[in-house]
C-alpha cells in the first residue's frame, strides 16, 4: 500500500508540475494528458489526499504522545 500511495504522490507531483508550466513541449505533454484516462489521474490524487491526512493523523499522534511525556504522564 505504500508503494501504491507513493507511486500516487509522484504522478500526483508531475500532473502538478505539467499542469503551471507553459514550455511549448510542456503544452503537448498538457494535451497529451487531457487525452489519456483522466480517472487515474483522479485516483492518484485521491489517494495523495489520503496519504497526507494519515500523516498529519501520525503528526498529531506523535505531538500528543511527546507533550504527555513532557507533562508526566
């Protein structure tokens, strides 16, 4: 399951990327992509959307965890 939510950050990060450049061959490569299956593209940022609400869950956890150390607990 990680390889599969890493796997959806980095297409995630790329469609990103292509998505604000305006290079001419950047464009073909825009046109390209609004061409193929956008449900992956879709599903890719689904799932980077779920990956960074289980790190923040972890973050918290961790913070939690650190200030009930801290206070004696």
């Amino acid at each position: 399951m990680q390889l599969e939510a890493t796997h959806a950050v980095e297409i995630t990060k790329l469609v990103e990327y292509v998505d604000r450049k305006e290079d001419s061959l950047i464009q073909v490569v825009r046109t390209h992509q609004h061409n193929t299956d956008s449900e992956v593209v879709q599903t890719a940022r689904c799932l980077k959307t779920e990956v960074q609400k289980e790190t923040r869950k972890m973050k918290d956890s961790i913070a939690e965890k650190t200030k009930e150390r801290g206070t004696g607990r």
